[in-house]
C-alpha cells in the first residue's frame, strides 16, 4: 500500500479507512488469483506416484548408467525446463535417487562447485557421473561387447542385447560399423540374407533379419504341416510319406 499523510478529520480517517480496505480487497483477490493459478497447474501435473519409480543408482559397473539418466528425465519429464537450463535445482531433485557411494561423491562436488561458484546443471552432472562410475575406456569395451555378441536363442533377444550395449556407447557409431557388428552374430544363412540386399542402416538391417527369420518359422511350419497331414502311398495311412514308412 503507498504512504498517506496522517489525517487531520474524521472524514479524511473514514476515506483513509474506505481506500486501505479497498486496497486490501484488491491484494486479496490478487493473492486468491495466484493461489488457483497455482492449484490448476499441479492439478494438471502428470500424477509421478503413476509413474514407475526410476532406479537407485549405487555406481556399480554392471549398472547401465545412460539408462538411469534415461529413466530420471522420462520420470520427471515435468521438469524439463530444469533440465536444460544453467540451474542445480534438477539436480537436486536427481541427487535423491542415488545410493551411498554415489551420494558421498555427490556431496563432495556440490562442496567443490560451491566453492568455485560453478552451477551443477544437469548436463554437468551427467558429463561428472560418466567420468567418475563409467570406467577409463568403456567405450573401447562397449565395442568389444558389441564384435562379441551372437545369437545363441530368439532373434528378438539378440536385437535386444545389441540394442542394450548400443544405447550405452555416448560415441556415435557410423551405420556400416553397426551393421557390421549386427550382422556379424547373426546365423550364417541369416547373415547372407542380408548381404544380398546391401542395407545402409542398422534398422533396415534389423528389418531384413526379422523378415528372414519370420520366413523361415513359416516355411518350417508349413512342412510340419504337411508331413502331419501328408499319406503314404505304400501303406496308406497318415503321417507320414514312401521313404520314411515304417511298412517298407
């Protein structure tokens, strides 16, 4: 409220007393205003209880360390303001979901940062955490996962395997080495396949692995079908054809 001059009668006290509570009427409608803005936007939050929780990371070395920065900025998705701005305060909120050892490093680079006035953004902190957990040359031992991988069930689970060392390599790949490395742990009849359509990207790879495989589970299902419902001209009955008959 401004500043008036002391009234000197009655009728300047009762216009005093008139123009402060018109004032206060009009600061309480605008706090009223600001508190209904505030309750419609948490009301239109997504619920985080919904959501799956993301992981504690404790900084062990069979952790996916990118899939932990995935699952936080998926969980708090609300917050990507934060997430990409020169603040701490997403960070903070981060610094929740990590065990003993990682939070003990933690403290001591919050105490480092507030020292040299350096501001923990969250890109910041992720460039931190791969130096400190991830080991000196994981990138070199990624790739030699990634020779290494072969298919040994489903073409499913190996996509799936490839898939999981891939998303942990933060230094790009061309698509002829990724196709390379793919095509590589496949099964040779598989692997031919592929080399005959000459795909340029790890995806249309995937693609024709899949087609090929999925052929193939017909063809064999189709034959099974076949021999089920297949009769021998020998001895007549069902099952079975000439060459294989029990009767010759």
């Amino acid at each position: 409220m401004e500043q008036t001059t002391t009234p000197q009668t009655f009728g300047e006290l009762l216009q005093l007393l008139a123009r402060q509570q018109t004032e206060f009427q009009a600061m309480m409608q605008q706090q009223y205003a600001a508190s209904e803005a505030r309750i419609d936007a948490l009301a239109s939050r997504p619920t985080a209880a919904r959501k799956h929780q993301p992981p504690i990371y404790q900084g062990n070395l069979n952790e996916d360390l990118e899939v932990w920065f995935f699952a936080m900025e998926q969980y708090y998705a609300y917050y990507h303001p934060q997430m990409t701005e020169a603040s701490s305060q997403f960070v903070t909120m981060a610094s929740t979901h990590l065990g003993v050892t990682p939070l003990n490093w933690y403290r001591q680079i919050s105490l480092e940062c507030e020292a040299s006035g350096r501001v923990k953004s969250w890109t910041i902190f992720k460039d931190s955490m791969r130096q400190r957990f991830l080991p000196p040359d994981s990138e070199y031992r990624l790739r030699e996962r990634l020779r290494a991988l072969s298919r040994h069930s489903s073409l499913h689970d190996y996509v799936a395997e490839f898939q999981n060392l891939l998303i942990q390599c933060t230094v790009p790949i061309s698509q002829l080495e990724l196709r390379f490395h793919f095509q590589q742990g496949l099964k040779p009849a598989t692997a031919n396949h592929i080399c005959e359509h000459h795909p340029s990207t790890l995806d249309e790879t995937i693609q024709l692995a899949m087609k090929f495989d999925q052929a193939g589970k017909r063809a064999i299902m189709l034959d099974k079908d076949w021999q089920d419902t297949a009769t021998c001209h020998r001895c007549k009955k069902v099952g079975h054809i000439v060459p294989n008959c029990p009767s010759k």
